[in-house]
C-alpha cells in the first residue's frame, strides 16, 4: 500500500461490488463451469433489477461474453443477477459464494448482501478490501481487461449501445478498468486500475460527493504511484540463474531455474542499489528430480530484504550407480568406434 486514508472504513461500494462478481465468473470460466460462448438465460428476478441495465427480458439469453461486456462497460445490474443465478441457482446462493470468497482474501471489512450493489443496509465493503478483490481479479484474470478497457461497443447486433461508466479509460494513459458504482446513499465510487513501463497500480476512491471529484481524486492518486515509484524486474520464471555441480550424479552440473518472475518496487529517490544474495542448499545430492528447490536469491535494497526468488533444478538427475557408469563408459567406448 502506497497511501491509505480511512481505508478500512465501512462504506457502501454500490456497483463496485461487481469486482467480486465478476471474479466468480472469471474462476468458473477457468474451472470449466462455463465457456465464454455458454447461453445464459434471463429470469423474472433478473428482468426486474433496477438501476443500470440492458433491460433483459424473459425471453432472450446472451452469451457469457456478453453478459461480461454489459457488465463490465455499463455495470449492467439484470446481467450480473442473470449469471449469479445461472451459476448458483439462485442469486442468495451466489452471494454466500461472494462472501466466502471475501473472507479467503482477507476482506474483514465486507459484507455483501447482493450481487449488484444497489443499496442495501448491512451491505457494506471498504477501499481496502476493494483493492484486495481488484488485485486478485487483474492479478489472477488479465483478460478482464479485453472487457474492462472497451470505451464503446454495442451488444444485440447494434441496437444496444454501450459506452463505459468509467471515463479514466478514454482520458488516463495506461488505464485498465476497473469499475464504478454510485447511488443516492453510496455517492461515488471507483476503483480504478492502470499499468505504466510494468508497474500496475490500483486507486480506490469511495463517497466522493460527485462523478467529477472520484475521477479527479482517482487520477492524482494514480499520479502519485507512477511519479513516484519505480518497477524493476528482477527475475524471469525459466530463466537460468545460476550452474552448480552435483555430487555423485550422472550428470556434474546443473542448471538452477528462477521459479517465477520476480520484481521489486523501489522509489525513484531512492539511490541504494539491488544487491543479491545466492542461497544454496547444503550438499546437493543427486537424485534430482526436475523442478525441486535447490536454493533462493534474495534481492536487498540497502539492509532491507524486497524480495526473494526460489531456484528449482532444470531436469532429473539420476544417482551414480556402478550400472549407470559402465553403460556411460561402454557408450562412450561405442561412440569412438563410430
């Protein structure tokens, strides 16, 4: 966290609520639930929501891609209850999924009510748990932001228009969504997202007294991040970090692989240089199988730890037998003879 004000402060989010909805969607789509082309039916529920919508009616179904659109763009209330429903089987069901999910990210400030936002007592989050479920959403599903970036687009073969909530996608460079949500009671609020030269950031704005001021107060606090601090990577998942050597195994050496990608945050006033430290495991022993952690980098500004990276082997070692070593000698002997 880079700055906070009054960031555990129970508010009511209104439609920003959909991060945690969508979230849903996105986990089912990965779990094979559904696929982006599945037909979603419109129930009498759905049909009925108030607020933003598309107006679905009983008879038609769209595609889960389409639903996302109308959610993501104009946070479309009927197509947010018509997949809580469809993949819950009823919308009270999906928001004890929505909960549950909550309390696995450590949002201890949430409780949802609906799936929607429309206003509701008890229903309530904070603009620090918002940013735990947009972190998750663009951290975990980047492919959001195919939906959370469209400035405009229409559904139904054109004869809806759509055109986002969300003006910092049209005016703020490198924005990447995320969502809005106001109400008479909620007032305004944002959670807004961009990336800049690798380093993607999260601002979120909550009861601010009108359309203008969350934007406005959004941008500077988005300012404030890239202004002010820096991306640096320092590790590439699969890259080679280090070579070391193996005792008693067929093969000497070793190539240790970085097991994810690593980077570290660093002010731009900031004139320490990263220093690393290699940790090795003591007598590495063949056999290795592929993938084990044999040691880790530690990455230091100054005296402060940023950052730590595990090494994994790059393939299985097999341990020096007497069988293993006349057949590398009697190969070996084969191809001199060639």
């Amino acid at each position: 966290m880079l700055y906070e004000k009054n960031c555990h402060e129970q508010l009511r989010p209104a439609s920003v609520t959909k991060v945690m909805s969508i979230l849903l969607i996105m986990e089912a789509l990965d779990r094979g639930d559904i696929t982006l082309e599945t037909p979603i039916p419109c129930s009498e529920n759905a049909a009925s929501m108030g607020g933003s919508q598309i107006w679905l009616n009983e008879t038609e179904t769209l595609s889960v891609n389409e639903m996302l659109k109308a959610i993501c763009v104009v946070s479309a209330n009927d197509c947010t209850v018509a997949m809580a429903e469809y993949l819950c089987g009823s919308e009270d069901l999906f928001v004890q999924k929505m909960n549950e999910r909550a309390k696995e990210l450590g949002m201890n400030d949430t409780t949802f009510k609906n799936c929607h936002g429309i206003d509701e007592d008890g229903h309530v989050s904070s603009s620090y748990d918002i940013s735990l479920m947009s972190r998750e959403l663009l951290k975990n599903h980047p492919t959001i932001t195919n939906y959370t970036t469209i400035w405009m687009d229409s559904l139904r073969d054109g004869q809806s228009e759509l055109v986002n909530t969300n003006k910092l996608i049209r005016t703020y460079e490198g924005a990447t969504g995320l969502k809005t949500g106001s109400t008479s009671l909620a007032l305004y609020n944002l959670s807004a997202s961009a990336t800049r030269n690798d380093l993607s950031l999260i601002a979120v704005v909550m009861r601010a007294p009108t359309t203008k001021l969350r934007f406005s107060e959004a941008k500077l606090l988005l300012d404030y991040g890239f202004n002010t601090y820096n991306f640096k990577k320092v590790a590439t998942a699969g890259d080679v970090a280090e070579s070391i050597n193996i005792n008693k195994g067929t093969q000497d050496s070793l190539n240790l692989l970085f097991e994810n990608d690593c980077g570290v945050l660093m002010k731009k006033s900031n004139s320490e240089e990263l220093r690393q430290e290699l940790i090795l495991n003591q007598n590495i022993t063949a056999p290795i199988n592929k993938g084990e952690t044999l040691g880790s980098i530690n990455y230091y500004n100054g005296d402060k730890l940023v950052a730590t990276v595990n090494l994994v082997a790059e393939n299985d070692i097999s341990k020096k037998t007497i069988l293993n070593i006349f057949e590398y000698i009697f190969t070996d002997w084969l191809n001199l003879l060639r």
